[in-house]
C-alpha cells in the first residue's frame, strides 16, 4: 500500500460508529485520519481538511440519516471527487442517498454494516486493500513500461503544477481575491478560502483556475453563472 491515508467522512452525530470503523480498519493495517483525533490544537480545521483529502488514498464514507443531511459532508466528497480521491461507503442504517448525495452515489457500490457489523467491517477492509492495492500495481508497471498514469501520472502532473515560474493567480486578500472568496462561499461555505488559495496557487492560466473552482459548486446551473462571474471578476471574456 501507499504511504498515506483514508479519510474518514462522517457526521459528528456518528461519531461513536466513526471510531469503532477508524479501530477496525487501523487494526488491520489501514492508516485513517478522522478529524476528532488528528486536527491539533490550534490548527485551522478547514484547512487540515483540505490537506487531508489531497494527501488520501480514499476516502471512507460513513452514510446515514445525519450524514444525508450535512452540508458539510457534501463539501468533503466534492473537494475528494475534485482530486479524484476512490470513495468507499459504508451505510449504517437502511436509508437511500438524497439530494446532492443520490448523485454523488450513483454509481458507488456501498456496504452495509448491518446486520453483521464485523463481517462488514471486515468486507471494508478487504475491499479498500483491494482497490489501493491495484491502483498501485497499474502505476508501477505503468512506470517501469515508461509510460505513467494513474497515481503516477497524477504526481507528475502535481510536481509540474508545483514548478510554475509565475506567482498565484491572484494575490491572496486583494480585492479580486475577496470578491472570488466570496462569490465560492455562497456555494460551499468558509472553506471557500482555502480551496480559492490553492486553486490561485496551483493554476497556470485564469481559465484554469477558474475550472479549479468551478468543480466545487455542484449544480450545472450554479456552475455556469460562478465560472461567468470569476471570469468577470479577473477581466477574461467567456
């Protein structure tokens, strides 16, 4: 396995599940970061999420009647689908996906963990060494054929976004910067500043940045109007 870590996306109101599944999976040799244990004093929560979630292998998925319902949950997997982070969901009680989340799940295979709750737990488990596992194999074979992708793919591409000669985007806490902070807050909340720092960051173009942002607004419709006023706001036409 990578040397990294699963995410663990839960409710607050689960959190008695959410420790008993991060118990399971670390006693199997799956390392977790769940955030009631591995945000330290003094850090800022948003973006010890966000730097979670870029540094996860996967993320775990708690599914129930409170997570169904948490915007903040629906912030956790658009910022993982954003960096293409594998999803593994576990249902905890016999309810169907609403909303935003009947979307997000659509096409993930979820287990339940009930009525068996060790044989699921154990299922998870299995399941995540499974898919890690041969995502690892594909990249090195990748490698050692010369031609990477996957996982190794996705470093270059990260390692090259990390050697752009020019400075952000836009300057952190300048009027174009707040104005955008803004206009993302409306869809996802405070973390927005976080996610506007790094998109700033990472981008080579403004057209780039801007499809970096947009991938966290989940409506089409929404999507559409938030590129058309980020463009405004950096002065590039659609």
């Amino acid at each position: 396995m990578v040397d990294s870590h699963l995410f663990i996306c839960f409710s607050s109101k689960d959190e008695t599940v959410a420790r008993e599944v991060v118990g399971s999976l670390e006693a199997d040799g799956l390392k977790c970061w769940i955030s009631l244990r591995d945000v330290l004093p003094g850090q800022n929560y948003q973006e010890a999420i966000v730097k979670a979630l870029e540094a996860a292998s996967g993320i775990v998925f708690l599914f129930s009647e409170q997570s169904n319902k948490s915007a903040e949950i629906k912030k956790e997997l658009s910022i993982g689908g954003s960096m293409s982070v594998p999803v593994f969901p576990l249902r905890l009680s016999p309810i169907a996906p609403s909303g935003a989340l009947r979307y997000e799940l659509a096409i993930r295979q979820w287990i339940d963990i009930f009525p068996h709750r060790q044989h699921a737990l154990a299922k998870l488990a299995k399941t995540i060494k499974g898919a890690i596992d041969g995502s690892v194999a594909e990249d090195e074979a990748a490698f050692n054929r010369g031609r990477p992708t996957g996982a190794v793919a996705a470093a270059a591409a990260k390692r090259a976004a990390g050697k752009k000669e020019s400075g952000p985007i836009i300057a952190s806490g300048s009027k174009q910067f707040e104005a955008i902070r803004a206009l993302l807050a409306r869809h996802i909340g405070p973390i927005a500043k976080v996610l506007v720092e790094k998109a700033a960051s990472e981008a080579r173009t403004p057209d780039e940045f801007c499809e970096k942002l947009s991938t966290h607004v989940a409506a089409p419709a929404d999507r559409n109007s938030f590129m058309r006023a980020v463009h405004k706001e950096l002065s590039v036409k659609s």
